[in-house]
C-alpha cells in the first residue's frame, strides 16, 4: 500500500488543481495533481491512497487536459479530499476540520465491526460529520475490494461475534425471551441466559438485532417476547458462517 497525504494550501488555474508548496512563487505554485494523478496511475502498488486536505482538492483526479469532469483513476487508486473544487477547506484555529475529522475516524470512529477502517468508512465517517457545514468531501475511487487503512479494537470480541450462529440457528429466526434473562429479576433470573441477553444487547448496540413487539430489549425479556437479525445481522451471520470471522 502506499499512501500520499497533503494538507495545506490549494490553488485552481485554467490548467487545473495546484497543491502549493511552502517555497511557491508566481507562476510555479507548486505540485500540479495532474502530475500527482499521473505518477499514481502509473505505480506498480497495488492499492494507492491518495488523501488531501486543501482549498479546491476535488479537482483532484480529473485532469484539466480532458476538458470533462470525468475522473480518470486507474485500478487500485482512492482519491479523498477536503472539499469539492469550486470549495474552500475550512479550518479552526490553525487545523483543518476534514484533518481533525479524519484522525477521529482512525481512531476508530470509522471502524466497521470486526475494527478495520477502510477509505470508504474513513469518507463516511467524515461526510456525515462534515453535514452541518459549507464543505462537502469528495470520495473517487476504481477499486474492487476496500482494503484497511488501520485496524483498531472492534466495538463487539470476534468471540462473541461468532457465537451469533449459535444463537440463531437460522438467519430468519427468532430468539424467544422471559424474565430469566434479565439479571434484576433475582428470583427467576438464570445465570447462563443472563450472559447470552448481554451478548445479545451487544448485538443490539451495533445495530445486529433488534428486539421484536417491544421498543426496549429489556422489556422484550420481561414480557417474553423475542428479538430477531436486522438486515445488517444477517450480512454478519452470513460471515460467522461461512468462518470469514
């Protein structure tokens, strides 16, 4: 992998996108992107970042020569920048916003389930931060699988995470809940169904299973009824079973 990451001063001119080095001067502002475009396109690496964090970065992977907007990134590339090329890149107190953004989501604000953060979460992350903003982040990429950028503890043990085929045998069931599983409840509460309702509220935190008939987990066990596999639990029960977790 490798990896090329700006943040500074953009400039855009009728011959294209300029990240402007610090001994600029008229007439040579710096790093053409095309030039930058052009040397990624053409590396051997296999998977190639691109990250910048400047006024006009958007223009960024459409060269002025092709007089369209069309993106021109070869396999293997990922393009992420500040702002679109019409915008400015905001900053506070001397730090870019998309910069502070983007350190927040490696460390692991963009990390999916099994803990790794790939370009795509890492845009994600940031465009949804970014909302209440003049600032809208740009995402180019041409490639047929993410690879991960960092990885960090995941917010569920894989441990655990694989016990999800235990629990639902099937990824349509249902799993049928009663006082036992809710640890307050002292004089029927069984300490083996007490363990499986924290895994599965764990579940319900990341968004795997949601309880059916009742708003609250806790009163799902309470009034015995049962909680099931979102769209997004059966992507992951999928996974556990076919032993990719």
């Amino acid at each position: 992998m490798a990896l090329f990451y700006f943040s500074g001063h953009g400039l855009i001119k009728s011959t294209g996108g300029y990240i402007v080095t610090t001994d600029f001067k008229q007439y040579d502002e710096g790093i053409s992107m095309d030039e930058i475009l052009s040397l990624a396109n053409q590396s051997d690496v296999r998977d190639k970042i691109i990250i910048l964090d400047c006024c006009h970065s958007g223009a960024f992977g459409t060269p002025a020569t092709f007089g369209t907007n069309a993106a021109y990134l070869l396999e293997g590339l990922s393009v992420l920048t500040a702002s679109r090329d019409s915008e400015s890149a905001i900053e506070i107190n001397g730090s870019g916003v998309f910069t502070s953004l983007a350190i927040e989501a490696l460390k692991g604000g963009a990390a999916d389930l099994r803990g790794h953060i790939t370009p795509g979460s890492l845009y994600s992350y940031i465009d949804q931060a970014l909302g209440p903003w003049d600032q809208r982040p740009i995402f180019k990429t041409n490639v047929s699988r993410f690879t991960s950028l960092r990885t960090v503890q995941p917010p569920v043990e894989s441990a655990t995470l694989r016990k999800i085929t235990a629990y639902f045998t099937s990824p349509d069931m249902e799993y049928p809940l009663d006082p036992s599983y809710e640890f307050t409840e002292e004089d029927v509460a069984i300490k083996e169904n007490v363990e499986i309702f924290k895994n599965l509220q764990k579940f319900v935190g990341v968004g795997l299973v949601v309880p059916v008939g009742e708003e609250h987990m806790y009163f799902a066990a309470m009034n015995s009824k049962s909680c099931k596999l979102t769209a997004l639990g059966h992507q992951y029960w999928r996974l556990v079973k076919e032993k990719k977790i």
